[in-house]
C-alpha cells in the first residue's frame, strides 16, 4: 500500500519576500478490503476503502486508486485505474470499486495517486454532511446485501449529482465489503431514495453493521464549495404534512384575568 506525497501549496506574490512553501500533509489509507466471485464471465473482483484529509483548510483534488490483482502464477490479471472523488477537509472519503478478471487473482493491491491540493473557500464547518434517513440492509443470500434509505440535501442550493456509498462491517467492526451508487437532482427538503447491492461478501460472516455516506461526485471540489457558498438551509424547511386551516386564526389576545 502506497500513498506519496502531497503537493505544496504556491508562493506568494510579485514583490513579496519568498516564503517556504505550505506542504499538505498526505492522505492516510485507514483501511480498504477486496474480494473476489466467481461470475457467469469470469471472477468479479470488488473492493472497498476510507482513506482520509489530516488538512483542515484544503481539498484533495484528482486522486486516483490503482487496482492491481495477480493470480496464484504471479500474472496480473487485473490492473485498473480508478479516478476518485474530491477529498474534503478535515473529512474523509469512502469508495468502492468492481473490475473482471478472466482468471481468479489471490493478490489484490491498491495504491494511490497522491492528491492536488486545493485551498477551500469556506471553513471546515460549512461542509454539512448530507443526511441519511431510513436506511435498512437485508441479507439476500449468497453474499448479497439489499441497502435501502433516503439523502437529503442540508443546503439551499440543489445537488445535481450525489455519490451515495454503504460500507458493510462485521461484529468486530472490520470493513468485509460495500458498493455505491448516484441519485440526481437532490432538492432542499425532499430526500431522494437510493437501492443499491453489496456482492461478494460470501464466507465473510454475520453483518452487523451499514455505514452509509453521501458525496458529491467529481474529482474537483468545486460542487461542494458550490453548495456550501450557497448557504446552509434553515432548520425545518420541509413540506407540511397537515392540511393549511380553513381560516388563518393569526394571533389570539390572551384574556385578561379580572381581580375583585
């Protein structure tokens, strides 16, 4: 596993006293899985991982995952590039990923291109998380999981395209496995549905628990900034679920109490 160094950020000005250059501290790989099925045109290779941005005030722009799977001889049989989405600050990103190989691999390595940094035009706590409700995971049998729920948009502004990814972990809390999936046009206080199917997790053990995270999607960290310079919205902006009041009371005079 290999993640380079970072980048450092410019110089300053013309006419400015030369100053030593910011260097951003590298992504850190907290943990990552693979495993491989055997599928109708050849053994299906899945992996997933959560690699993280110790910087506080800068994106991880342009990162890539580099999947490589040998077989039982030493022969790649798998070698993948897998661009990966906008590393926010301070936060984390959890991807999965699925490639074919015509012969089974024993080996699975992935490594990472190291990031392009990019200076966030908000502070940290203006990147809200976006919100999962009624989330549920099924067993479908043969190492399958069914992941169901909903992702709200915490900003003002509509997310056109969010990334929604479901991490399967066992009792112990170990990552087995997980996959992704897009849901387009989220909308201020209308949660859209997601589906997705976690595959190849045969022989693993009992899953125990689903975390499940949303992202915008893109290697650029312009469509969160985007959202968050648009504002967070104002708590309770949903749709009633009551029908309006025939008439609007409006404000009602207390009554006054009458003393002898």
């Amino acid at each position: 596993m290999v993640v380079a160094v970072a980048v450092g950020a410019p110089l300053g000005g013309c006419g400015e006293e030369p100053r030593p250059k910011e260097l951003q501290k590298p992504l850190v790989v907290r943990e990552q899985s693979s495993s491989v099925t055997q599928g109708t045109g050849g053994y299906v290779v899945t992996w997933a991982g959560v690699i993280a941005n110790p910087n506080r005030w800068h994106f991880g722009e342009n990162v890539a995952a580099t999947v490589i799977g040998r077989d039982i001889a030493g022969k790649e049989v798998v070698h993948t590039e897998q661009p990966l989405d906008a590393v926010p600050p301070a936060g984390s990103l959890r991807f999965t990923g699925q490639a074919l190989a015509s012969s089974k691999p024993i080996d699975v390595r992935v490594t990472f291109r190291p990031a392009q940094w990019r200076k966030a035009a908000r502070i940290p706590s203006a990147f809200v998380p976006f919100p999962i409700s009624a989330a549920n995971t099924e067993k479908l049998g043969n190492g399958s999981y069914l992941v169901t729920g909903a992702v709200g948009n915490p900003y003002q502004k509509a997310a056109t395209s969010l990334v929604v990814t479901a991490l399967l972990r066992d009792k112990a809390g170990k990552l087995v496995g997980g996959a992704s999936t897009y849901v387009d046009d989220v909308r201020t206080g209308a949660p859209r549905r997601f589906v997705l199917t976690v595959e190849g997790l045969a022989g693993t053990g009992q899953v125990a628990r689903t975390d499940i995270t949303a992202r915008t999607w893109g290697s650029s960290a312009r469509p969160y900034e985007e959202l968050a310079l648009s504002g967070a919205a104002p708590p309770g902006m949903t749709k009633p679920k009551t029908p309006p009041f025939a008439r609007d009371r409006g404000s009602q005079a207390m009554p006054t109490e009458r003393r002898p």
